[in-house]
C-alpha cells in the first residue's frame, strides 16, 4: 500500500477519535448538567413542600445528624466487632472432646485437659449462699445489665481513682466468662474490646443462668482446679451442695485471684477476703449483719494439703500439642488418652521457685512483673514451663504466646550464618567501628568503639556492630557491591537459618534484625540454642514422649512416630560457636550464669529501654532459656540480660545437673568424665578448625586478648544496690548486654 494512502488512514482514524472523545465529553458534561438542575429543581419543589422552621426545623436537623453518625458509628462498631465474632464456631459451648491424662516422665499422673469441667449440676443445684455471694462480690447488676455493666464500670472507675489503684475491678461476669471461653489474660485495648464484643454476643445467645452456670463450671480456681464444684472437693474435701457459708464465702473469694487467696496458700488472705464478701452480701440485701456474725467468728478451715506443685502452663501448651498431633492424624480417632510426657516436677519446681524469688526480692528494685522460662533437652524434650509470675493471675503464656525482642541474644544465629559461610573463625580479627546503613547507625552499651580484636572477643562482649558488618559482608559473598542491598541479602541468609534453627515467629526484615529487633518466643529461644548443644540438629520442642489410649494401648511413640531431625549446622560451625559461647560465660555478659563444675555456655540479651531482659543458655544435658519484662512493654529500671535472667538461668540449671552424668557440649571432647571442666584451666589445643602451626587458644588469649584490655569500667546503674549487695561477689559485665 503506498505511504500517502497509509498516512491519510492514519489521519482520518485520528480525526475520529478525537470526535469520538468530544462527544463523550460533551455528553458527560451536559447529562451531569442536567441531572444538577433537575436535583436542584427537586430539592427546591421539596423544601417549598416539606420546609420546618423553628422547633421543627431543629429536630429534623438533630434527627438527620444523629442518623449519620449512627450509620457511621454501626459501621464502625462492626468492624471493631468481627475480630471478637471470628473467635466463635458452631460448637464453641461443647465440651473438648478430648480427654487427656498427663504424666510426667517417671509415669506420675501430674494434671488433666480436656473433659475437665464438672456440668453435672444444674444452676438450680447450686447452693443459694454461693450464687449470692458471687454475684454480690463480682457483680450485683448482673440480673440487669445486658453483658456490659457502664453503671458497675463507672463506679469502679471512681473507686479506683480514690484508691489510687486498681481496688475494684469494673468487668461483668458475662465479660469475665466471654475472656475465659475464648481470650486470654493479656493486657492490651485489643482484649478488652474483643471481651466486650463478645459479651453482647453471650447475652444474644444464652439466658442469665446458662451465662452464670457456665461461670460457675469454668473459672480457675486455684490449686489447678476449674469450676465451684471442683473447688470445694479440692479445698473443703466435700460436695459442693454441702458446703456453709463461711465456705461458700471462701470459694466467692477466689474467682478474682484464685493464687493470691487460695486457702492451702495463704490461709490469712484467704479468710481475710472472705470476710469482706460476706459483707459484701450485707451490703447487696442478701443478708443481714447478724446472719453473717457466725461466719465471721468462724471462718472455714480447708482440708491440710501441702502446696502442690502445678505445671499448669506446661499441662495448658502440652494440651495444645497433643490437638495438633489429632489434626495431623497420629493418634487414630482415639479421644481418651494418657501422655507422658518429658515433664521434671524438681526442674519445674525450681523454675517456679526461682522466678518467684527473684521477682519477690529484685521485682521493685527493677521495676519489673513478668517472667518466662523454658527447659528442655538438647532433642527437644520440654522439661520445664514458666509461663508467668502467676497462673491464677492469668493463664496466659508468655513462654510460647508471647512476642518480645531478643535483643542480643538472637547474635547467635548472625554468627552461625557467618561462620556457615567458611569465611571466620572464632580467632578471625574483625574491628569494632562506627558502621551505618542509611540514617541507622548502631551504636554499642557503653557508647564506644573498642576496635581490632578476635571474634570470640566480639561475641563474649557482645558487639553491636560486627553482627550489622557481617550482614553486610555476606550480601556482599553473593555479589552485590552496595552496601545497604548487601545487607539486606546478608539479613535474608539469617532469617533463613534461624527459621531453621527453630524460630517459627515471622521474622521481619530491618535493618536491626542482626542485633535482635525481630519478634521471637521464649520457646523458640531454647529451641533455636539446642542446635548448639546437640550438634547442629533441628530439636522441635515435643510434650509427649508415649501416647496410651484409654485401654492402655500404646499409639505414638515420639524416637518411632517423628521424623529423624534435621542437620542445619555443620559440626564445625557447632564447634565453632560453643567456643565462643562459653567465652560468654566465662568471661564476657553472662558470668552469672556459670554452673560450677559444667561447662556451660549461652547468650544475655537487652533491648532498646531496657524493656526485655534474655538470657539463653545450654550444657551438654539442657538448654535454658529465661525473659524478664512487662506485659504492657513499659521499661524497666535498667534491667539487663546478664543480671536477673542468668541469676534465674543458674538457679535452675545448678540443681538440674546435680547426681547426673554430665554429658559433654559439643566441640568440647575434653569434657568426657576425667577432664578438667570448664571452670578450669582453658583447652590448650588451639581453636577449632585453626590451621596447623597456629598459636593454642590459650597462647592467643595471653598475647591478644588479656581480659581487662577489652573490659570498660562502668557504674551500677540507679536502682540496684540491694541487687549488687546480694551479689557482690559476682562482677558485673560491662559490655553490651
């Protein structure tokens, strides 16, 4: 075709399209003209219709507003509501349907999930004096309000203000049931609003007395006991139908604060709250003063029982281990079952005794609440739980629920990705000094720079800017030459290998990752460092090492049923890094976690505002990992990681290796029985993997890393002299935490 013909195609297709565009645009522009007037002519026909003046015109105009903002606000409220809605099912009144017995790993029954709750009893059966007094203590409008009580509320608002404190407690039993069916204790606006969602929901779908006989039959009790009728055998050692009323006051007492005046605990308290629930009964009409003169004269005495020792945040995780091997199939269609399970009663019987007392002794002076604790074998084996300060407090785990940084003491993963790479050793120099990626610009505790020195030397005073430097150098092993796209490639082989190594949290990617900004659990923590102390092997925390059905039939068997794990670290890498590890110990940040006569190794941790405190650590027979903080991620008073969370760390792990074969740390053959420990002379041999000729390890920490060179002096920071008196012995790391 010749060109003029193609070019006046072209033209005339041109000319058309723009004819097309200005009839569209003409079109538009008079149809939205037209619907103007003819709206305007509509508007107008009806205000000369409809017009209002005065009153009239103000009520329309109120009602008009208030039809607005009711649109909007419902539009609001049910997006504020589905988080709460979701948490319902179409089965979520019905029993579990597992029935689970637990049993620690000598075969002793230790506690029961599942089919726990006593329903047998119909409200009707409840005593009077019970009913009474729960709802004169816990909530008088109960009967009134419709599952939020804003009377009830305010009035605690107003008590609390005079207080000065939490004195009474504003929540209605229907938003107490709402948080015990399907949230947890955890303090956070979220919950709240999520309880009061669900509360409305409870009042739509079930009557007063189902709502309370559902209270009566679910709520924690203390002792590990759940529900009144539980209860009153556990504490009374009779039927619930047959108690008296200083008992039924003592039971009222509990829903609260089942810990604090539990009878078998705090016997004083315990009678103490009593009393104020009778006359808490006084006050709400459902007695008189003289009714009650009896029962205050003589308060209930509960059965002796010596104060047991309850794993109910391990029994509460282990439950939800089992659920999962049910979904997964392994268990056939068996729904009663008996689980034994790694549990050590004397291990968690420590644990629990020594978070209580550091919390007791140093919790003001640091001006922390809250504690996690996790202990289990190298393999994976859980044998202890903390999950909190106090279960009947709130049930809620901080061991496996709660996200915190790790600060620090997630280094460990940095440096096995690095020493992965071949490129380091533990006697590879690497230099202390200012390293920034864009605008951020790590900088260490004690606000300075130190300069050349080995790596283990970097890693036992616990270095902020080698880890952000080995991002960097990793990204740039795979090619890439700018310094913040090297970093981001190095950051990605960590979140690589610490998912491997047993942290399952998402790990966001920033520029802090590599000192520790991500999220982790505390079980992950121990899960994460018992790579290091089994060798490089994956160790996926288990709760049940056998599985019994009810006839006693063994269905799972945890060495046969499981997977062999996998390898993620190389030997040398294990070797490598249980070096400088124990260096930590020995001479770096976490000194108060040395156990004496086991070599011992681990990571401390701090993060920014001293709001987590870690310390996680391991022996060739356990790996420990501890936290220190609050739950509403406030600061504490300069708390760090080599302070009470390696205090607690030896607390437990000293006991637990006591009338054991100590089993050596791998990397360490020199720890078999006969050999010195690691408390005492260093291994001459030199480090792992050195090349031959090179100077022994103890040659190359004479002539390049005398201690005091790399150590600052630094004051106690304020709040802590009743910590330093108590342990003065024992000196303070300087370095960052």
């Amino acid at each position: 075709m010749p060109l003029n013909r193609l070019t006046q195609i072209r033209n005339r297709l041109s000319r058309g399209l723009l004819g097309f565009d200005a009839w569209l645009n003409d079109g538009l522009y008079s149809g939205s003209r037209s619907f103007g007037e003819a709206y305007g002519r509509v508007s107008e026909r009806i205000q000369r219709r409809f017009r209002a003046r005065g009153v009239k015109r103000l009520v329309l105009d109120l009602t008009s507003e208030a039809v607005t903002l009711g649109v909007a606000g419902g539009i609001v409220m049910l997006t504020l509501a589905q988080p709460a809605f979701n948490q319902t099912s179409e089965n979520w009144l019905k029993a579990p349907d597992l029935a689970v017995t637990f049993l620690d790993r000598y075969g002793t029954e230790v506690g029961r999930r599942g089919i726990k709750h006593d329903d047998s009893l119909r409200i009707d059966e409840f005593p009077d004096i019970l009913v009474k007094a729960l709802i004169s203590t816990e909530d008088r409008r109960f009967y009134e309000h419709w599952g939020i009580d804003p009377i009830g509320t305010l009035r605690a608002v107003t008590v609390n203000a005079r207080g000065g404190g939490h004195v009474q407690g504003g929540s209605s039993l229907t938003q107490q049931l709402a948080k015990n069916l399907f949230l947890s204790n955890e303090r956070s606006l979220e919950r709240k609003v999520n309880e009061a969602f669900l509360a409305l929901w409870l009042e739509c779908h079930l009557s007063k007395n189902e709502i309370l006989k559902l209270y009566l039959d679910r709520a924690y009790m203390g002792g590990g006991t759940f529900g009144a009728a539980a209860a009153a055998d556990y504490y009374f050692g009779k039927n619930l139908k047959d108690i008296t009323l200083p008992e039924a006051a003592m039971l009222a007492g509990l829903f609260k604060a089942p810990t604090k005046y539990a009878p078998h605990v705090n016997l004083p308290a315990a009678r103490a709250r009593a009393a104020d629930v009778l006359h808490n009964m006084v006050e709400a009409g459902y007695l008189t003063e003289g009714q009650i003169q009896s029962a205050l004269r003589n308060p209930a005495t509960p059965v002796t029982r010596s104060r047991d020792i309850n794993a109910d945040y391990y029994l509460d995780w282990a439950f939800n281990e089992i659920k999962k091997l049910v979904d997964e199939g392994k268990l056939k269609k068996e729904r009663v079952l008996v689980v034994k399970t790694p549990l050590d009663l004397a291990i968690q019987k420590r644990a629990d005794q020594a978070v209580e007392n550091v919390l007791r002794q140093f919790g003001d002076a640091f001006d922390v609440e809250q504690a996690a604790l996790v202990t289990m074998e190298p393999d994976g084996a859980v044998r202890a739980m903390v999950g909190g300060s106090d279960y009947g407090q709130s049930q809620f785990n901080r061991a496996t629920d709660a996200l915190r940084q790790p600060g620090s003491s997630f280094k460990p993963y940095v440096y096995a990705a690095a020493l992965s790479t071949g490129q380091w050793r533990p006697d590879s120099k690497v230099v202390d000094r200012p390293v920034c990626i864009g605008n951020w610009c790590p900088a260490n505790y004690g606000r300075s720079f130190s300069g050349a020195m080995p790596l283990w030397i970097a890693v036992a005073k616990s270095i902020n800017s080698i880890p952000v430097q080995f991002s960097i150098a990793m990204g740039k092993q795979l090619g890439e030459t700018h310094d913040a796209r090297a970093a981001k490639l190095g950051r990605a082989k960590i979140i690589e290998l610490a998912h491997k190594m047993g942290i399952t949290t998402n790990l966001v990617d920033s520029v802090s990752l590599p000192i520790g900004s991500a999220e982790v659990t505390v079980i992950d923590q121990a899960a994460g460092y018992a790579v290091f102390a089994n060798g490089g092997k994956r160790a996926k925390p288990y709760a049940a090492t056998e599985i019994r059905t009810g006839a006693g039939e063994v269905i799972y068997r945890h060495d046969t049923s499981e997977a062999p794990p996998e390898q993620v670290l190389s030997t040398r890498v294990v070797a490598d890094m249980n070096y400088m590890l124990n260096k930590v110990v020995d001479e770096g940040t976490g000194r108060k976690a040395a156990v004496e006569g086991v070599r011992t190794a681990g990571k401390s941790g701090t993060t920014n505002a001293y709001r987590d405190a870690w310390f996680v650590g391991f022996t060739g027979n356990l790996v420990t990992a501890v936290w220190y903080g609050n739950d509403d991620h406030t600061s504490t008073k300069n708390l760090t990681g080599g302070s009470l969370p390696a205090m607690t760390f030896h607390e437990v792990m000293a006991p637990a290796h006591q009338g054991i074969e100590i089993k050596p740390m791998p990397g360490f053959d020199a720890d078999k029985p006969g050999a010195k420990t690691a408390q005492g002379p260093a291994p001459t041999a030199p480090p792992p993997g050195a090349p031959a000729g090179a100077l022994s390890r103890r040659s190359f920490e004479v002539l390049g890393g005398i201690g005091t060179l790399f150590r600052s002096v630094e004051s106690p920071p304020p709040g802590r002299a009743a910590f330093n008196m108590i342990n003065n012995s024992q000196s303070r790391s300087t370095s960052s935490q």
